[in-house]
C-alpha cells in the first residue's frame, strides 16, 4: 500500500515539477548549500511526500540537490529516494549513473587503497566497454570475475561482492546477505548501483566522489524516463531517430570551430572527456615509456574538478605524481612550465600539463610566442640524453572559438590536445557533453583516450549530442555577442568603481581573438590589517552578489557556470569552483559571467547603487 502511494506521488511530481528539472543542467544554485546540497533537497520532498503536497510552486522551491548533472540533480534524487523505499534502504545507499561500468570501478577504486579484493559476479553478459585486463594492468585494480545463472549462485567471498545484471524492472530486490553491492544495468539509461546493508555503508562517500569527478549521474531525461517507467505510464526510450545525423553535424561543427586534423570525440562531461585524456595519457606512456615516472603538472587553484581529479589519478597508480604549476597572480605561466620541465627532463619522467588559457579566474592569456618555445624546447636528461616532450593538456572552455590547433595554430610544434566542458559555450547551459581534440602532433594519442572513453562508458548520450547538434553552429556568435556585452560591462565598472581592479582581456588580445565573457572582481577594502582587509572585501563581494540576484532574480544567478543562453551569473571561485583546492590557493574575488542575452542596462543600475551603498 505505502509503494502504491509512493508511486502515486511520483506521478503527481512528474507532473507538476519544474521545468528547469528536466531541461538545465544547474537548478536554483541562488539557494545551493554545498554542505547540504542533497540532503537538505531530500529532507524537504520528503515533507511534502508526507504532506502529499505535489504543488507546482512548492516544488519550485525546493534547494538545488547538487550542482551540475554529474554530481546528482532533482531528478536523479528523487529516483534514488523512490527506489530506496520500495527497497527498505537510505536514499544514500542507492546512486545512479549514466555510465554502466563507472558504478563497478567505484568500488574497485576504494578497494584498491584499502587492500582488499573484489567479486565481480555477473548475470549474462558485463557491459560491452568493460576490458578487465586494462582495469588491471593501467588502472591497477584487483578483482576476479565469476559469470553466474542467478543471484542465489554468487558464492561465499573473503572482500567485497559486487553483483552485477541487466534488468527491465525498477522494483523490489531481494539481496541475500553475502551481495555487497547490486549494480543494475539498463541499456541505454544507465545503471543503478545500491549498497546492500550496513557492513558496506563507509563506501559511499567515495562511490558519490567518483560520479562527481570522473563520470555523471544518470542524466536528467534518462532519469525521468525510469521514473515514468516505475510508475507505469507510457514511456519511450531512445526517440531520438537522428544519431548518426546528429553527431555527423556535431563532428562538423567542432572541425568548423577549432581547424583541428582529428576527428572529435565526445563524452558525458567536461571531467569525463578529462578522466579519459588523463587515462589514455597513462596508458599510452605505460606502453612507451615502461618503467618511467609520469608527471601531471597541473596549477593548484585551477578548476576544483580538474584538480581533484588528477590528484585522484595520481593517487591510484603507481610512478604518477602530481607537479604544482603556478599560475596567475604574481606568477608568470611561461616561466613556470619552464622550471617544470626542466625538472621533469632531468629525471628523465613523462610530462603531461593541463593548463587553462584563459585562467581561472583571472583570466589572463600568456605570451603565446614564449609558451610555443618553452614547451617546443629540446630539453636533457640528468645523463644527456634527449628528454621526452611534453604533451599540453588545453582546457578551453573560456575561449573554444580559439583555433589553437590548425596546422599553422600557435601551438602547431607542440604534442596538444584542446578540451571543452559542453554545459558552458557549446550547449549553452542545457547539457554536460564535452568534446576533445588534437593537433597533428598529437593525433595518435586519439586511439588511446577514445579506448579509455568507452571503457568508463563515458560517451556522450543520444539527447547530449542532439542538443550540441542544435547549439553548436550559433556558438561563435553567441561568443561574439556575450563578449560585447562583457565588455561593455567592464567598462562601465572601470567608470563606476575606478578603485577596483577588475581582470579581463586586453582589447589587444581581444583582436587577437581571445573574446571571452567571464571577468573576475575585486573590489576595493579597507581595514589595518590584512585579514581585515581581506574579511571586508569577502563581505563587499558577497553583498555585491546579493543584491545582484535578488534586484534581478529572472537574470542574476548565483551558479558558477559560464556561457549560458540568457542572463549573467555570479560566483566566488573559493566557495565553488575551488572547492577542494587547498586553502592557501583558492580567490575569495567575484567573478562574473555575461550572456548574449541580458538587460545590461538594469545590471549597470543595480550596480551603481551598489556603488552608492559603499
């Protein structure tokens, strides 16, 4: 009778949920609590389950549940909260994915550094992309696999049991006791990985940490497909007639838009597209380079996202290390990649980088003539002899209309691969895809990290590459557009608030084709000491974005996206996009990121009397 009623609701959800739940890929960030961010969603659907009360507008008003598809979303919770009912669990314990073998190699990842050996038992057949020999031999996990008739004939194991089946049903599961985790594939959905008792809860911090940084949840129409499916109305799975057109138009757009050589791939997420780059990398320098270390020269308060992940990368296998590369503020980027690789030739180590140009947050360009030749330079080994070169990992989200891999581009001389996060420019706001290319130079690379794209299932979906085949021919212009708006921003600032010190292009790089539109903030303080200067100034941003949202709440949001259709949003980076970035490197300044389509006029009157507030 409860699972009757429960269903029942979730039919009248359906219903009447808000649009943004289906068709964004943030949610009401002007009300996200990341410390909170799921629970405090679910423990508020839950009152209104218990109230029965599927309005329209209190739905609306529930808080973001996470941030990004990736990290979870409405949809995604209240599918996991629905089936941890049916199923006598916690909503914690149950956690969908798009990918069908990410679930497997979340468990096998925390095993790893707790030294303990999994079960991977199956009904059928293992998802097609699963290798276990790579799994092994590149990712370094442990693990036997045992195909079985049926659930009842997993055997006694000293480890973790991991059961693994196709199903058609979204029901009620009986475990029996020696399951540790039930991971349920469902074709072109995803999968559904649920934590079976108690003995097993510790994993799913790290589980949820694993869908965060190297895949995403179950996507949003994905979700709500099953949740139609569960409550037994009619539902169609895999619409989309066009893929092939589609994604013929989207490999079209992206050699319009970056000139590159290489066909592009496209996965679920920007850090999905990334985790494969990072893993083909690996594999292919395990393969040419054996017995070499490998380094990852990242800057520490980059992105929080790419950060992480290659720290998790680095923590996983053996002979990866993490190098610090210091960018922005005070350091110069080009002087900085060169005492690296200097470094890194003499001990005679593999050296891959990943840089933002422009950089996150402050938006600042290197020198591309130096850049060129410190990473084309001719370096030594302690012994003499020549270094291995580089291969440069460009994240060009910030400017993806930058052809800096044409045959003639500026990084031509240079092993580079570009990526792109797709939920900024190229979707515009309404999905996760990312995409990668390489330059001539690097072309080969390609094989690799497509093999590890496909073995974590990463792929973009069906309805992901439809709407960047929508999206993608107006990207260049709506670019266009936002910069000009951004810089008429900019400029009224400068007018408004001389005293601040605003980051943003040059008109001399802007010519030069560098149009980005995001700005970083910091505005001026006061105080006799540093941290007072320093608290004022944390305070004057957050009073600035405050007042922004809630003066113009149908355009200002806080979100720390970028590239968006409509509309300007507001971030502080330390708070969010540097979130796991060590303390001492985060910027606590505002940055702000401007659309094609906003009333500028109103933002500049709202800042004025912001200004006048001061």
């Amino acid at each position: 009778m409860q699972a009757n009623n429960l269903l029942k609701y979730i039919e009248e959800v359906l219903k009447n949920m808000p649009e943004d739940w289906l068709k964004l890929t943030t949610h009401r960030l002007d009300i996200y609590k990341e410390e909170l961010a799921k629970t405090e969603f679910l423990e508020q659907f839950e009152a209104l389950y218990r109230e029965n009360n599927s309005d329209p507008a209190a739905l609306a008003a529930l808080p973001t549940a996470y941030d990004y598809i990736r990290l979870g979303h409405p949809l995604s919770s209240v599918l996991e909260w629905a089936l941890a009912r049916v199923n006598e669990l916690e909503p914690e314990q149950v956690i969908s994915f798009s990918s069908k073998t990410i679930p497997v190699m979340a468990v096998l990842r925390a095993n790893l550094f707790e030294g303990k050996k999994t079960l991977i038992a199956y009904k059928g057949e293992l998802p097609t992309s699963f290798d276990p020999e790579t799994l092994k031999s590149v990712y370094q996990y442990d693990f036997e696999l045992k195909q079985v008739a049926s659930v009842e004939e997993v055997p006694q194991f000293d480890g973790s049991v991991v059961f693994v089946s196709e199903e058609e049903d979204f029901g009620k599961l009986q475990l029996p006791s020696n399951i540790d985790f039930f991971v349920s594939l469902h074709g072109k959905l995803g999968s559904i990985l649920m934590v079976n008792g108690n003995k097993s809860k510790e994993y799913i911090k790290e589980i949820q940490h694993v869908r965060r940084r190297e895949t995403i949840s179950m996507t949003p129409a994905n979700c709500y497909t099953v949740l139609k499916i569960m409550t037994g109305q009619p539902s169609e799975v895999d619409t989309n007639k066009d893929v092939e057109a589609n994604k013929a138009s989207v490999l079209n757009s992206i050699k319009k838009i970056t000139d590159a050589e290489t066909t592009a791939l496209l996965g679920s997420s920007g850090l999905s597209m990334q985790y494969a780059i990072m893993m083909g990398l690996i594999d292919d320098a395990l393969e040419k380079h054996p017995g070499k270390d490998i380094k990852i020269i990242v800057p520490p308060n980059c992105y929080g996202g790419t950060n992480d992940q290659a720290r998790r990368v680095a923590a996983c296998i053996d002979k990866v290390e993490i190098m610090d590369l210091s960018v922005d503020r005070d350091n110069d980027m080009v002087q900085s990649i060169d005492t690296v690789l200097e470094q890194v030739a003499k001990a005679d180590a593999v050296p891959y980088i990943i840089a933002e140009i422009p950089t996150n947050p402050r938006v600042e360009v290197p020198d591309l003539e130096k850049l060129r030749a410190v990473l084309s330079a001719k370096r030594k080994t302690s012994d003499g002899k020549e270094a291995i070169d580089p291969v440069f990992i460009l994240d060009q989200t910030f400017c993806p209309n930058v052809q800096f891999l044409s045959e003639d581009g500026i990084f031509s001389t240079v092993r580079t691969i570009s990526y792109v996060s797709g939920s900024k420019f190229p979707s515009g706001g309404k999905c996760t895809a990312g995409y990668c290319v390489a330059n001539k130079k690097a072309a080969a690379l390609m094989e690799k990290i497509e093999k590890h794209l496909k073995l974590c299932d990463n792929e973009a979906t069906d309805l992901q590459v439809e709407i960047l085949a929508e999206q993608l021919p107006s990207m260049n212009q709506r670019i266009k557009d936002a910069y000009l708006n951004t810089r008429e921003f900019v400029n009224f600032i400068k007018e408004t608030l001389p005293e601040a010190k605003i980051n943003f292009v040059s008109e001399e790089l802007a010519h030069q084709g560098f149009t980005p539109s995001v700005f970083s903030l910091d505005l001026p303080t006061k105080g006799n000491t540093p941290e007072e200067r320093e608290l004022y100034k944390r305070a004057l941003n957050q009073k600035l974005i405050d007042m922004m949202i809630t003066r113009i709440p149908n355009e200002s949001k806080y979100c720390v996206s970028y590239g968006q259709l409509k509309g300007c949003y507001w971030t502080i980076p330390a708070t969010s996009t540097q979130g796991t970035t060590k303390e001492s490197d985060k910027d606590y300044i505002a940055r702000v990121s401007v659309s094609p389509d906003l009333d500028l006029e109103l933002h500049k009157k709202v800042f004025s009397e912001f200004v006048d507030g001061i």
